[in-house]
C-alpha cells in the first residue's frame, strides 16, 4: 500500500505545527485530559507538594501560591509532583482490514497512522520514551523510537511499506498491552470501526485498570451505500467488485445502523473502563477532534485559537 510521503501529507504538517507552537504546559494539560493523571516522579502540576520556587515564565498562573507571594513580595509557585506518564506504547493495527477506504479517500491505515503521529508528538514533546507497536495475526513488532519526532515519522513510514497481506489480530494485540511491564504508561491503540467487538471488552477493561488507553476508531466507507461517492467498490481481501445489486439504500442503512450501534456501545464500554474513544473518518476529522478536546477543555488562548484557525 502506497501512502503519501511527509511532504505531500498536509496532516503532517499540521500536527508537527501544533505540537512545536502549543506551550510545554499545554501539551501537559492536554495528554492529560486525554489519558488521566497519576504520579511520574517530576515536577509539575499535581497533587504531591514538594516546595516553592519563584515565578518563571511560561509557569501557569494557576500554580500561583498567592500566600507565599504575599511573604516573599513577588510571584511565588508551589511545585508538585508531575503527573503525567513517562511512556507511551502507541500500537497499530497492521490488518489487510485497514485497506479499507475511508469518506475522506484516505486508507484507514493512514488515518490511524496520523492519529499515532499526533500522540508521539505531544508524547516526545513531553520527553516520554515512545515505542510503535506493530500488529497483524502473522507478528507483533516492538520498534523503539530514537530521537524525535522526525524519526518517529521516518519509522512509521518504514513500518507502513508492506504487503498487507495478512489479516489482523486484535485479541493479540490486546494480550501484548496486557503484558506491558510498566504500568500507568499511555497505550494508544489504532485500528478501524469494525475491529474491537464484545469478545475484546474483557482485555480493554484490564488494560484501562493499570494504564491510560485511548482507542482510536477509524470510520470506513459503507461499502453497499449507493451514494458513497465511488463508482466501484472492491472487496479488501478478495478484492473483488460488490455487485450492484447489493448497493441499495435500505441494506446501507442497515449497516450504518448496526455500526452506529456498535460505536456507541463501545464508547460506553470504553467510558465505564476509565478509557478514551476518539472516532474519525478521515485525517482532517482526527485532527479536528484534538483541537475541539484541546478547546473545550480552554487550553487555547486567544493567540492560540488563532493558530487553530489557521491549521484547519
């Protein structure tokens, strides 16, 4: 599978522009919206207090310690133990079931692709070790990333040139994220809407009782919709064009209904485990959900909803 290089894929270059402009402490706040708080033995925000230093800038107002400031006459800040994680375990779903297409056109191999690139960038930006988990039912590959995110890429794409001739394996991967020996690290796992069904509920439960998870969703084609926008569909394993007799409005609609139930109940499930859903069907979309979460949670200043503005 053919996916487009660094310099053709503006996604990239919107992820890498909003994870070198967002400050440090915003980069914090937002993986931690995302995957939960717990101690990691640096100094930041948290719960654990370790002393007061003076104001720096670039400290966030609200670590303050307005008492201290009054006594000593300038800005005092009381430090904390950071919580925030030191790794993060960004796994792939590396099945010939990810050839399948998305609305925006994209593969939904690519989709998830960008959607582990946003992580590892906010990730090494916050100096966490960032490992790529490759997956499939032939082998699960482990490839530490070295250096930054520009090598991260560079592996991504590496990993990304293959065959994809073998179909995927979810219930292994999830085994392999339970067997990940340091806990509260992030995991990140990246696969399409058709992927992760009752049978997996169990695993995800033990992984979200011992790390941050957040599972990526990507949302593909209806393969028997009329109206898609594509004159021909193919099958992704036999690679076969579906009849056109199948595509009618009333059994699209029914697999749009199935798939919007299972979506849901997955998001309920993953919500009840203490785990985060972010459903996509296209790169742009992906990237749009970080911003929406980045701003709900008013992460983004004025000059910052500015730059958002601008990356869209």
């Amino acid at each position: 599978m053919m996916f487009p290089a660094s310099g053709h894929d503006p996604i990239r270059h919107k992820i890498e522009a909003l994870s070198s402009q967002l400050s440090l402490p915003t980069v914090r706040k937002a993986l931690g919206i995302l995957e939960g708080e717990h101690p990691s033995g640096k100094r930041g925000s948290g719960y654990d207090y370790e002393g007061i230093r003076t104001y720096e800038a670039g400290d966030e107002a609200r670590l303050i310690d307005w008492a201290s400031s009054a006594r000593m006459g300038r800005p005092m800040v009381a430090e904390h133990e950071r919580l925030v994680t030191s790794k993060a375990w960004l796994f792939i779903d590396m099945g010939r079931e990810m050839q399948a297409t998305t609305a925006s056109s994209e593969s939904a191999a690519a989709v998830a692709a960008n959607a582990l690139r946003m992580f590892a960038s906010l990730s090494l930006r916050r100096s966490d070790e960032v490992s790529l988990v490759t997956a499939n039912k032939q082998a699960i590959t482990r490839i530490p990333s070295q250096g930054g995110f520009a090598a991260f890429d560079q592996t991504l794409d590496k990993a990304l040139d293959r065959s994809w001739s073998q179909p995927r394996n979810i219930t292994a991967m999830l085994e392999y994220a339970l067997r990940i020996p340091d806990r509260q690290s992030l995991i990140v796992i990246a696969t399409d809407e058709t992927a992760i069904g009752e049978q997996h509920l169990a695993a995800i439960k033990k992984i979200a009782q011992t790390h941050p998870l957040i599972v990526v969703s990507v949302a593909t084609l209806n393969p028997l919709s009329p109206t898609n926008g594509f004159a021909h569909i193919l099958d992704g394993v036999s690679k076969r064009q579906v009849p056109a007799f199948m595509r009618q409005e009333m059994a699209a609609q029914e697999v749009d209904t199935h798939r919007h139930y299972q979506n849901s109940a997955l998001k309920r499930d993953l919500v009840r485990t203490g785990a985060t859903l972010i459903h996509a069907h296209s790169s742009q979309s992906m990237f749009n959900e970080f911003v929406r979460i980045l701003s709900a949670a008013s992460l983004i200043s004025t000059s910052g909803s500015s730059l958002m503005g601008g990356l869209r």
